[in-house]
C-alpha cells in the first residue's frame, strides 16, 4: 500500500507539473496528444501494475489518468468538456502490454 501511496504522488506532481508547465509555454495540441498524453498515462500505468501485481489495476489507473488529461485539455483549450479515443485506446495498449508480461511470466 506504501508502494501505490507513493505512485499517486509521484503521478500528481508529474500532472501537475506538465499542466502549470503548459500554462507558461503553449504547448501544441499534436505533441500534447501523441507525446505528453500517453507518456503521463501509460508509465504510471505501468508501475501501478509492477506495484499492485495485479493487471486491472494498471488499465484503470490508465483510465484515470488519461480522462483526467482529456478533460482538463479540452477545457483550457476549447472552453468545453469533451473525451477523446484515447480514453479506449491507451487503456487497451496498456492491457497489451501487461498481457505480454503476464504472458512472460507464465512461460
């Protein structure tokens, strides 16, 4: 439990980082969807599951993660609240790659 304490943490100062950072510097929409997004999402992702050793932990906290990125973008950027694919597509790359590694393990 120490373990997910200290991921929830580490993954508020890194959001909040990259949201006060894109406060100062403007950040373009397609770095922010195809390079910010899904590396604030999927690695916390990841080490929740290397944590938690249990793989829906990883998809949901991926979840999480990426509607929360969506809904704030979409709220500075377009005054409205919206949810993008990749709110079903991270989650499922993240799913794909704990299935490798579950898959490793067992073999």
């Amino acid at each position: 439990m120490k373990g997910l304490k200290l991921l929830l943490s580490i993954t508020s100062l890194l959001l909040l980082g990259v949201f006060v950072l894109d406060n100062y510097i403007s950040i373009d929409g397609f770095i922010w969807k195809l390079i910010i997004v899904p590396i604030i999402t999927i690695i916390p992702g990841l080490a929740a599951y290397f944590i938690t050793k249990k793989w829906w932990s990883a998809i949901l906290f991926t979840l999480i993660l990426t509607i929360i990125t969506d809904v704030y973008y979409s709220w500075i950027s377009h005054s409205s609240v919206s949810l993008s694919s990749w709110c079903i597509l991270l989650p499922l790359i993240v799913t794909g790659i704990v299935g490798m590694i579950e898959g490793i393990k067992i073999s």
